[in-house]
C-alpha cells in the first residue's frame, strides 16, 4: 500500500495501479485501496474503471464526502453529463453541496446547456470556499460559452495562481488557446500537462486531436499508443484510430474502430457521433440514425449530430421528423447556413411553404450566389403565394445554374397556383424528361389532373407515384382526398394503413389516420390510439406528442394535455409552439405558477409579441397578481396602442380593484374607437356588473344585444337579469334568444348548465338533448345530461354515461359520472372498480372520492368508506355534495 501511495504520489498512475491491484488481490475488501485505485484511473484517463472502484470504495464504508466528488469527476471525464446530477442532487435532509460536488455539478450543466444553472453552481461553490480552483475553472468555462474569452483567460489564470499546477487548469488553458485557434500555443500548454503528468490520458488526447486538425496523422497516432498503454481500457485510442481513418476516407476501418469501442463501451458518445458519421458515409443510413438518436438522448444541443440526423430522414422522405430535429439546433446556431438550408428543405417536404420560405431567404442573404437557395426560395415562396417574388428567384436560380430540375418544378407549381393547368401541363414535359421516375414528377402530374377534373386519370398519375415509391406520402394523401371526395373514407384510410404496412414508423401516415379519425367523428380512443402509435414508432418526434396535448387541452383534459406538453418540450425546450400550449394547458390545469413561469419564457423568446404578453397577464390574473397582470397588458399596449385584447382585461384589472373611474376611462376609449360594435358597450357592462350595478349592466348587454346579435351578449344578460334579482326575467329572455338561434350551443348549453346547478332539470335535460341530437359525440353534453336524468331518478341517465364512457374512456371526469350512475342503477361492483380508478387519477377532486366513499359503503366497506370521507372533506375545494358527505362521515363516526 505504501508503494502504492508514492507512486500516486508521483504521478506514477500505471505503477500506483499494479502495487494497488496486488493489495487488492490479498484484501478485496480494502476501501482505501480501492479509493486509492479510483484516483489512478482517472488521473490515467480511464474514468471507467475509476467509477466501478469508487462505488466498490463507498459500498466498503469508505467516507462518502471524500469519495463522491472523485466519482462525479469520473463521470465527467466519461462525459456522462446526467449521472453527474443524479450523484449530485441535494440529499432529502438538504445538506449543502461541497465546493467541489457544486464544482462537477456546474460542468455537467454547462455541458447539457444550462448555462444558469452552471452559472449559479459555481457561484454556491465560491460562497463556501473563495478561490476554489475548481469553480473558478467552471466560470472560466462558462465565461467561454458565453464568448467571454478574456474573461475566462483571467479566470484561469487565477485558479492557476492558487494551485500553479492544478491538472484541470492547465488542461483548461489549453481548451482556450484552442477555441481561439492558437494551436500552437495549446499544444505547449498541452505538452505541459504531459511533463508534470506524463499518464493523463485527457491531455494526451488533446494533443493527438490538434495533430488530427492539422493532418498529422502518424503523431495522431503516435500518442495514440501511447494512451493504449497507459490505459488499455480508454476507448479513446481506437475511437482517435477511428477518425484518423474517417478523415482518411478509409470508412470501412473506421467502421470497425468505432464498432470496437461499442463492443465494451455501448455509452460511449463520441463514437456514437462518428459511428453515425461512418454509417452515412457508407449508405447504411438506418445505422447512422440509430447511433445519432441515441447521442442526441444524451446531448441534445449537438447541433452537427441533428443536421447529419435530419438529412438522413430527409433521404427518406420523414420531412415532420426532420423538422422536429432541426428546430432546437436553429434555437442554437440561427446563422449556420447548412442548417438553414436543411430547415428550408424540411419545410418544404412538410408542405409549410411560408417557413420553408423564411429559411431559404436567410441561407440567400448569406451566400446569394448558391442556386440552390434561390430555386428553393422561389419554390417556398410560389406555394405561399408570392408567385411575383418566386418567378424573380426562378430567373436568378436559371443564371446562376443553367438547368436545373428544381427550377421546373418551381414552374410547374407556379402555373398549379395559378390555376393554369394547361401551362401547367406544358411545364411538366420538362420535368418528365430529366426525371421520368421521380414520384414528385407523377404527383404533380396527379395535382395538374385534379385541377382540370380529371380524376380517372390523376388517379392513375397518382398511383404511377405510389408504383416508384410506394412509402411517398403526398401522393397518398391525394389519393385520400379523391377517396373522401368521391365519399369512400373507408379507402382513404386503407390508403395510409396500406403505407404503414410497408413503412410501419411513418409519420405523416399515422398523423394522417389520426386527423381522419377526428374528421370522421370516431372516438377519442382511436384519435389517442393513432397519434400515441406514431409517438411510440418515432421517439423525439414533436409533432404526435404536440397534438396529443392540443387533443387533451381541447377535450378539457387540462392535466394529460400538459403531461405531453412537457415532452414535448424535453424534445424543444424553447419551440414557442410548444410553450404556448404548455402554458394553456398548465393555465387550464390550474398550475398558475407554472403557466406564469412558461409565459415568462415565451415573453422572452418573442419580447414584441403582444399574444405572448396578453397570455402572460392572463396566467397572472388567474394566480390573484393583479398588478404583475396590469404590467404587461400596458407593455402589450405600449407595442400596440388601442390593442383590444389588452384593453378589455386592463378595465376588469382596474374595476375589481375599485378604480371605477379608471376603468371606464378605458371603456370610453375602447367605445370611440369601435362606435359601431357592441365591443364597448358589453365592456361595459362588465365593469358594472363588478360594481354590483346589475340592472344597469343588464340594459348595456341588451343595447349591445339590439346593436349586433351575439349569443355571448344574450348569456350576459341572463347572468345580470338573474344577479339583480329577475331569474324569470333571464330564463324567458334566454329561451326566446335560443328560439329566435335555435344553432347557439353556447347559449344552450349555458342554460342546461346554470339550470343543472339550480335544479331545473328539465330545462337542463332538453337543451343537452337538443345540442345531443345534432352533436351524438359532444361529451360535455352527453356527461351532463346523465347528471339531469339523475336528477330525477332516470335510468336513462345510465346509458348516456355510457355513451360519454364510449368516446372517452380514459377521461376521470368521465369515469366519475358513469361509475356513480352503475352503483345507482344496479352494477355496483363495476360502478366501484371506475370510481376507484377516476379517484387515483385525480386524487385532489373530493367530489370523486365522496362518490367512491359511497360505493365502498354500500359494498360493506364502512372503514375505507371513511378513509375516502374524511380525504374528501379535508380538501380546500368545495363540492356540491359536501354536506352528504359530512353527514355520511358522522353517521359512521358514530357507528363505528
């Protein structure tokens, strides 16, 4: 063991290892010795073996304060980003983090892009240990990240005055010298790190990595052996062989380099991006997008990994996939002109012409010379509808590159826009001659027939499509759209069922049949079913994951809708799509903060848009912080003066603060600018209702009423008729506005809803009846008017909960009504086993768990019964059984 210690001690790491193991052969159960071993791992370069020691050290009751911030580093050097977190969360009794575990934690973060998080890390590491080298290291980092390299070279220097030859200092000083392309400088830095060091495997590798730069592959190579002998475990030297060989352009050895470090080192995720790289340049394509996947798990921010990802799903026409990959990188890196080009062209396949457009301008601005971006600008912009603009960029596309097959479907589409489909046609000999077996070519033929109505034959161009490439979705979806126009949806979706046959993942196919299936009227579960397939067949796909939480939110199922906004977010942390959705959702669910937080982001992401700031304030509103809320209605209003939608909030801010006088200050100018509208008048009435001035607002929403006939004014005015005192009043009027608007669901179903509550259960039963007969599927409807049967002990109220049960099965709301109308009319087991379900989906709604209690009651379950009582009544939410409960609760206290 000394010997072991003084050649650590040394720097000797291979010898510090052998005298180690030889201790460890007599006493294996030694957790010095294997804490000692740890340390000569990772000062070798072999952070693997390092972490195995380091957990054996810890099972053996070595001090773990000693030890985890050994292991964290092991896991950095393996670039292990999100075990370095888990090893360093907070424990459960909140014991602060050591300087140093803060210090491994900050480079984790910073390495997964949290540069906040890495910012205030490091911050916490210096509060408890001033000049820690460690953590000056860390905001020498960041400072880089942030392009602050004059800063982070001060940083450095500092760390080094504290500790002349800290490892990771001089390591650092290395990293920087090359991020500003002093290679020469960097590899003396680095060279140093091997005098004091001679088997630090990282700076040996640094080394090899700028002489792979500069070309110098028999160096690479040289220091290649040498880090084979040091550790022979470190993948590093067949994953540098690797590269040396991709750049030689000798990829079937490089091939087998990476396939050898995969073999004993699966995680390792450098050579999950070369071997992806390798995999292209071979045509396996299916084995590059493997390896790039699971890389982008682990390090979503690799923006070279998403480009080389997109491009192979765009060879295989998954144009939605591809966008998804792309739009987090574009977050990154918005000048990058091969990304710009690949986002363009991936709009483009997804039919989004207008972004498709957006993108190709950028890529033109910077290299306006490169014909490609200009045909594919005039393309972009042809199918948004600029076809002045696409016939510009046409013309400079054809100077620029003689012919170009791009420039023909540019103006085959041109004339299709027009609805010249005899010049259409025309422009598309062209096209057939230079790509006889394009199935674009045999699509836009179909397109030029469809417009000339001639269908027989677009099929037959169409199918041509299919013919060459049977998994080319736009001429399925044509074919499916003839389907459903000639009244056969049940050959539209065997067209997509068809494609899935032969592509089983592919997305536009499975996005289609869950589209079709809302067209269609089916249930939820199908729509679910479909959409959650293509989420499961295409892991990190955007697009099912953001309709399945645009599904949930609109089906009032606000806590599954921001279940899937969250994933979708992990795939897009910043899409302004998938925030906005977020925070509606968490809005919907009732997470106020959490919505405030969301908005807060998009504000940020997009300071000018006025729609961000109004759902800011509106998320403010809902969390009681009125002035927050006021705040940024008037930055909304200082973007855009008179702006409504901010108007109309900002006078409710001031009317339920009692500044009437200001209130109808804004209503007057909202009044001058629309005289015509009713917009100012039922404002307010608004603002009257808040001052309890109820027959005054009554007579405002009845002169709006006579100005314009708007159901939401006639709802109003039943609201203020009723709130004054005149209930009769509001229901005869409200009925003679449904009479005279017979199609207003709004205003039936307000009535059935006001009339369910006060129960008037026949005026409740036939407006759900009436919105049911029209709409057989509207849930809302079909759930509430099984609450009116109830009401007055109708069996029918059975079969409508079945009926809402039917289209959604997996609603707890849903499955609340039906299970409480099964234990009324005579399944009780079953009613049970739902109510049970709903409970534990929503365990915060006490008006479930009552009605749950009240099954296990009548099941003879008296003490669970109670359980569910007593969870019930200690809710902050009030119920509408609330005082059965508390009865039913002290009927069996005193029983029992």
């Amino acid at each position: 063991m000394a010997s072991a210690k003084q050649a650590h001690d040394k720097g000797d790491y291979k010898s510090a290892i052998i005298h180690l193991k030889n201790v460890l052969q007599k006493t294996p159960k030694d957790a010095e010795a294997r804490y000692l071993l740890g340390l000569s791992y990772n000062e070798a370069g072999d952070p693997w073996s390092a972490e195995k020691e380091f957990r054996l050290a810890i099972e053996l009751q070595k001090d773990a304060a000693a030890v985890r911030p050994q292991l964290a580093k092991a896991l950095l050097l393996q670039g292990n980003f999100e075990a370095v977190l888990k090893e360093t969360e907070p424990d459960e009794e909140g014991t602060p983090l050591s300087p140093a575990l803060l210090s491994a934690r900050g480079v984790a973060q910073l390495s997964l892009g949290s540069i906040d998080d890495a910012k205030a890390s490091f911050e916490k590491a210096l509060t408890g240990e001033p000049d820690f080298p460690d953590a000056l290291l860390g905001q020498a980092r960041v400072a880089a990240a942030t392009h602050d390299i004059a800063r982070a070279e001060k940083l450095v220097e500092l760390a080094l005055k504290k500790s002349p030859l800290h490892l990771d200092g001089l390591l650092v000083k290395g990293d920087l010298l090359r991020l500003v392309n002093n290679n020469e400088a960097a590899l003396a830095a680095y060279q140093k790190v091997t005098e004091h060091y001679p088997d630090n495997v990282t700076a040996r590798l640094n080394v090899a990595t700028i002489f792979l730069d500069l070309g110098k592959y028999e160096q690479v190579m040289q220091q290649v052996e040498v880090v084979r002998k040091i550790a022979p475990q470190s993948p590093m030297a067949n994953y540098l062989q690797g590269l040396v060989e991709f750049k030689k352009k000798d990829y079937v050895k490089a091939k087998a380099s990476v396939d050898e470090v995969l073999k004993s080192m699966p995680t390792h995720l450098p050579s999950r991006l070369l071997g992806g790289s390798v995999e292209y340049a071979l045509g396996n394509y299916s084995e590059s997008e493997q390896h790039l996947k699971y890389l982008l798990k682990s390090v979503p921010r690799n923006v070279y990994a998403r480009k080389l990802l997109a491009v192979n799903l765009l060879r295989s026409r998954q144009a939605p996939q591809a966008v998804d990959v792309l739009l987090p990188a574009l977050e990154q890196a918005p000048e990058d002109l091969s990304l710009l080009a690949l986002a363009a062209e991936a709009f483009l396949q997804n039919n989004e012409f207008a972004r498709a457009a957006i993108y190709y301008e950028k890529a033109a601005k910077i290299d306006p010379k490169n014909t490609q971006m200009r045909t594919g600008l005039g393309l972009s912009r042809l199918a948004a509808g600029d076809s002045d603009r696409a016939l510009a960029d046409l013309e400079t596309a054809i100077g620029l590159e003689g012919e170009n097959s791009r420039a023909d479907v540019l103006q085959v589409m041109m004339q299709i826009s027009r609805r010249d489909f005899d010049k259409a046609e025309l422009a598309l000999q062209s096209l057939e001659k230079k790509q006889p077996n394009n199935p674009l070519t045999h699509n836009l033929k179909g397109a030029i027939l469809i417009g000339k109505k001639k269908y027989p034959a677009a099929r037959v161009a169409l199918e041509k499509a299919l013919q060459l490439s049977p998994t080319f979705f736009p001429a399925s979806m044509n074919l499916a759209q003839l389907d459903l126009q000639d009244g056969n949806p049940k050959a539209a979706r065997q067209r997509f069922e068809m494609l899935l046959q032969k592509q089983a993942n592919n997305l536009q196919a499975l996005l289609a049949l869950a589209s079709l299936s809302n067209r269609l009227g089916a249930s939820s579960d199908e729509l679910v079913g479909w959409l959650t397939r293509a989420q499961k067949e295409n892991p990190g796909s955007l697009q099912p994951t953001l309709m399945l939480a645009r599904h949930y939110l609109n089906a009032s199922d606000a806590k599954k809708a921001v279940q899937f906004a969250r994933e979708a977010q992990v795939v897009s942390p910043d899409n302004v799509e998938v925030l906005d959705i977020l925070g509606s959702a968490q809005l919907a669910s009732g997470e106020n903060n959490a919505a405030i937080t969301t908005f807060s982001r998009l504000v940020a992401l997009q300071p000018k848009s006025t729609t961000a700031l109004i759902k800011l304030a509106h998320a403010q509103m809902a969390n009681d912080n009125a002035p927050s809320a006021a705040f940024s209605l008037k930055k909304a209003l200082a973007l855009k003066p008179g702006l409504l939608e901010a108007q109309s909030p900002l006078a409710m801010i001031e009317a339920r603060a009692g500044r009437f006088t200001e209130a109808l200050r804004i209503v007057g100018q909202v009044q001058s600018k629309t005289p015509t509208s009713p917009v100012g008048i039922v404002l307010e009435g608004d603002v009257r209702m808040i001052e309890k001035q109820y027959l005054q607002a009554a007579a405002l929403y009845e002169k709006a009423l006579a100005m314009e006939k708007r159901g939401s004014s006639a709802i109003k005015l039943y609201g203020a008729l009723r709130a004054g005192g005149k209930p009769d009043e509001a229901e005869v009027k409200l009925l003679g506005w449904i009479k005279q608007n017979p199609d207003d669901m709004g205003a039936r179903l307000y009535l059935a809803d006001v009339s369910l509550k006060t129960n008037k259960r026949k005026i409740a039963a036939e407006q759900y009846e009436w919105v049911i007969k029209r709409q057989p599927n509207n849930l809302l409807a079909l759930n509430n008017v099984a609450w009116a049967y109830h009401q007055g002990n109708d069996a029918r109220a059975l079969s409508a909960a079945e009926q809402a049960y039917a289209l959604s099965a997996t609603n707890p709301l849903i499955m609340d009504t039906y299970g409480w109308m099964l234990v009324h009319y005579g399944n009780l087991e079953k009613g049970t086993e739902l109510l049970q379900r709903a409970s534990s989906l929503v365990p915060d709604q006490p008006e479930i768990r009552y009605h749950y209690a009240v099954a296990l009651l009548k099941s003879g379950k008296d003490q669970a019964a109670r359980t569910e009582l007593e969870h019930a009544l200690t809710s902050r939410q009030k119920f509408t059984q609330q005082t059965e409960a508390r009865e039913l609760l002290e009927k069996l206290t005193g029983t029992m």
